[in-house]
C-alpha cells in the first residue's frame, strides 16, 4: 500500500524548481564517481568527495581513533590570505577547532582553493551543478508544458467565477488525460476563448527533445566523459585534441590537488589511501574518447 501511495503521487514535471531538484541530484551523483578511493572506508571517501564538490575543501582529521571527514566552515588565513583554521559542529562528534597541518589536513578541490588574494573564490562544483541543473530544469518544465499544451490550442476567458471554477477543473481533468465534460449550461454563455495556436512558431517537442540533449552532451564534455556519438569515416588527432581542450573542468588539476591533500593525510595519519580518476572521465589521458575501443 505505500509503494501504491508513492506512486500515485505523480511527479510534477512542469514544475521548474522540482525539476531542478531531479538533476542537481543526478547531476552530483555523477560527478561522486569522478574518482576513485583505495585503502579508504568507503563512506569517508564519499565524505571526501561531497565537501570537495560542494564546498570546495575537505579538512580531514582524527577523532575517536578513526579518520573523520564532516562539513566544516573555514576562517583565519596565514600570510598568502589562504584559510589554515576551520570549525566543525556535529551531533555525534560535538565541535571542535582545527588547523592544517597541525591536526588535521585540508584538500582543496582545484586551484582556486578556498580564497585567492583574499577573495572568496568558487573552488568547488556547486555552481557548475547549479548552472546545468537549471538549463535543464527549464527545458523539462517546456518540454511537459508543451506536451500538456498540445491538447488544447485556445485560452480560455471566464465572466465569472463559477464558470471560472468550472473550467479549472475542465483542464485539470485534461491535463491528467482524463475525458472531461462541462456540465453548468451557463458556462455557454460567460465563456470564451482565444485562440494561441501560431503556426509560426518554431517551437516543437523535437526542437526542446534536442535541446535537452545538446545540454546533456555539453556537460558530459565538459566534465570528460566519452560520448557515443555517431562516428564520422575518418577522425585525425587534431579534433580529438581540440575536443579534449573544451573541457570546462580541468580533471587534471583537481587529481593534482587531491593526490596532495591525501599524500598529506597518508603522512601525518599513517594511512595508505589512494586516489585515481575514473577511467570513465579520463578522456584526456587515454588520447579521446575516439581512440576506445
């Protein structure tokens, strides 16, 4: 009976902020499996990796004899204005103070880090999340509206707000598919509409179909994932690399600053972690996505 509940509550596709919701969360869980932890608990990883998306920074230290990795908020800075203290509150570990490299070690996310000259800067990938979620919320919300839409091609404009009533529950009947019947014989008469039906408008399910999809393939690009797109007969290397250089994240740089912040984990906390990028994600490395099998 609840998995029946659960689905008889129909998902909201027009609804921009909803629709933002659904791709922000898919489009983080894509970007959790950009690398690749060894020698490391497996939820101490994905702890790792969510501050370092969505915060830009990492601070990792030891509590209760174990490795802790939670959500903490930097301040203070050294003589380069770069934040060297951070503060955690948490109901199980309680709240505390630490510093980098006295006791604990912080792992930035790129070379932005947390500030440059002093300014706040954008280190992780919540805008970039937020920037993609959003084109495609919008595209969603068109392609469900339109979708609805093609089952009706006029406003309607009621005189009162009986009438006005009738016809909201009219369309709500045909939004869900249902067959609707107005049954208040007044409706005739305080009842009009106005046609919208333009056939200028280049507008289409197909045009926003392929919208959505060129937004998907843009931030699959940009993130260095292979595309299994149409392959043309010849390919020289010259494009694969022009392609490869369109990539919007430098996955190089943020394995760099990774495998400098564990390399200072491994040290201070005797630990053996290792992390890799995602053979997924490694377009670059491997010579573009053309050149796989």
């Amino acid at each position: 009976m609840k998995l029946k509940n659960k689905i008889k509550r129909m998902y909201n596709v027009a609804d921009v902020e909803t629709n933002y919701n659904y791709w922000f969360n898919k489009i983080l869980n894509l970007l959790l499996t950009m690398f690749d932890y060894d020698n490391i608990d497996t939820e101490l990883a994905r702890e790792i990796e969510l501050n370092l998306i969505l915060t830009g920074h990492a601070v990792v230290f030891e509590k209760n004899k174990e490795l802790q990795c939670i959500q903490t908020n930097l301040f203070d800075f050294n003589k380069f204005l770069n934040s060297n203290k951070a503060v955690y509150a948490n109901p199980v570990l309680k709240s505390g103070k630490l510093t980098d490299n006295v006791d604990s070690v912080f792992i930035y996310n790129d070379n932005i880090w947390d500030k440059y000259l002093g300014v706040q800067g954008d280190a992780g990938l919540l805008t970039f999340i937020s920037h993609y979620a959003r084109q495609l919320a919008d595209i969603s919300s068109s392609i469900n509206i339109y979708t609805v839409n093609t089952r009706h091609t006029s406003y309607p404009v009621a005189q009162s707000e009986g009438v006005r009533q009738n016809i909201i529950d009219f369309f709500n009947n045909l939004t869900l598919g249902k067959r609707a019947v107005i049954t208040d014989d007044k409706v005739l008469n305080a009842f009009k509409s106005i046609d919208i039906n333009n056939s200028k408008h280049s507008d289409n399910i197909i045009s926003l179909l392929d919208a959505r999809d060129r937004i998907l393939e843009m931030l699959y690009r940009d993130i260095g994932i292979k595309l299994n797109r149409p392959k043309r007969a010849q390919v020289n290397s010259e494009e694969v690399n022009v392609d490869n250089n369109l990539l919007l994240i430098n996955t190089s740089d943020m394995l760099k600053n990774r495998k400098i912040g564990i390399d200072k984990v491994n040290k201070k906390f005797n630990a053996n972690i290792n992390v890799t990028l995602n053979k997924y994600f490694n377009n670059i490395e491997n010579g573009g996505a053309e050149n796989d099998n």
